[in-house]
C-alpha cells in the first residue's frame, strides 16, 4: 500500500497541497517510519539526545504537534549529519527506518536522501510565509 507525505498547515489550499515538492523516493518509507517510531521508546530517546525532536512532528485524528518550518528544516539537516558521520544514536534510528525501506540503496543513502525531501519541504513551506506546519500521512 502507499502512502503521501505532506506537509499541512492551517489554512493550507488544495492547490498548495498539490503544488508542495514530493519525495524522490515514494514516501512510503517516510510515513511507515513515522508510526513505526511511536512504537519504539529508543527511537524517541535517540532523537532527544540528538537534538532534533521537530522531526516527530505529525497530525493524527486526535493530535497534532506544530513545529516552525526553520525547526524542521533544521533537524532534519542535523540528523543528516549525524547519520553521515555514523553517531550511535542514529543506529536504533535507521533500524526502526529500514524495517519499510525501499532497498532499493543502502539504508543511510535512503534515510538522508528522505531527510533531504523533508528539507525541501520545509524551505518551501517558509517561502509561502508558514509559520507552524505538521507532516501529514496518508495511507
């Protein structure tokens, strides 16, 4: 099954919704390692002591957790190099990351070059003037 990874707003437009940049990979692998990483404590633990808690920003029916899009581009840019340069922390990160990778490149190059699409998104929501934005998935 597939999945859409999108970032959303309040007030976002469909035709925003539409226009927004995607992933070069599908999004799959992305949206399954957003619920897969509620499940695993240590993943949560790692990104903490990393630093970059506004990659766990999400919508669900019954919460949302808002992050600046500067946040969340600037985590994803620090966890990209943490992954880069190998820090323990990120290994319990690409486990939980690879059990719905694509496989298609090694984990890391899979996992950095989503980071690099949440990058991406989050300059673009900042360019259209956001002030808080969520990711949302869809399955």
């Amino acid at each position: 099954m597939g999945a859409t990874v999108r970032a959303v707003w309040s007030g976002i437009t469909g035709e925003l919704l539409e226009l927004q940049p995607g992933f070069y990979n599908d999004c799959k692998a992305w949206g399954d390692w957003m619920a897969e990483r509620l499940l695993e404590p240590k993943v949560i633990e790692a990104i903490e002591a990393l630093e970059v808690e506004a990659i766990l920003t999400h919508i669900t029916e019954s919460e949302v957790s808002w992050v600046k899009p500067s946040e969340l581009r600037d985590a994803a840019v620090r966890l990209r190099a943490a992954v880069e340069a190998g820090h323990p922390g990120t290994k319990i990160i690409l486990k939980t990351y690879a059990l719905n990778a694509n496989n298609v490149d090694p984990v890391e190059q899979e996992f950095t070059q989503d980071l690099n699409d949440i990058v991406a998104l989050a300059k673009w929501a900042e360019d259209e003037g956001v002030t808080v934005m969520t990711l949302e998935v869809n399955w």
